[in-house]
C-alpha cells in the first residue's frame, strides 16, 4: 500500500462531486452523509482538471488518463 493522495485532490474532486451530493434526495440513507461531504468540501477551493498531469492516478477517477488498452496478465 502507497498513498498516491495529491495536495490539490480535493480542490479538484470538489467541482465534480458537488452536483452529485446535491442531487441525493432528502429522507435517503445516503442524504446524511451527502450532507456531511458538502460541509467537509466548504474547506476546499476549487480548481480545475487541467493542472492533473496526465499520468496522474487522480486521472483515472476525473477522465483523461494515458493508460489506454489496458489488459490484464495472464500466468
């Protein structure tokens, strides 16, 4: 196990996930903790994908990754 965690991850996630959490209908199992991630992301700025290197594990959660044809190994 490795942290792959970026300074600037949540400042990129925020505008991403912000219309999902706010789409969680009240009264659900999940609208408390919806609740819970949009006061958490009110720390946070945000920011855009474009700064994300390419190679970037955050790519493969936010699009634009260079790993492309991926396949499996097979022993």
């Amino acid at each position: 196990m490795f942290n792959s965690a970026l300074a600037y991850e949540l400042c990129t996630l925020k505008p991403l996930v912000e219309p999902l959490l706010r789409q969680v209908s009240f009264g659900t199992d999940a609208y408390i903790e919806a609740k819970r991630l949009l006061r958490f992301l009110d720390w946070f700025l945000p920011t855009g994908t474009e700064f994300v290197p390419d190679n970037s594990l955050l790519r493969e959660f936010i699009g634009g990754s260079i790993l492309t044809k991926f396949k499996v190994w097979q022993f």
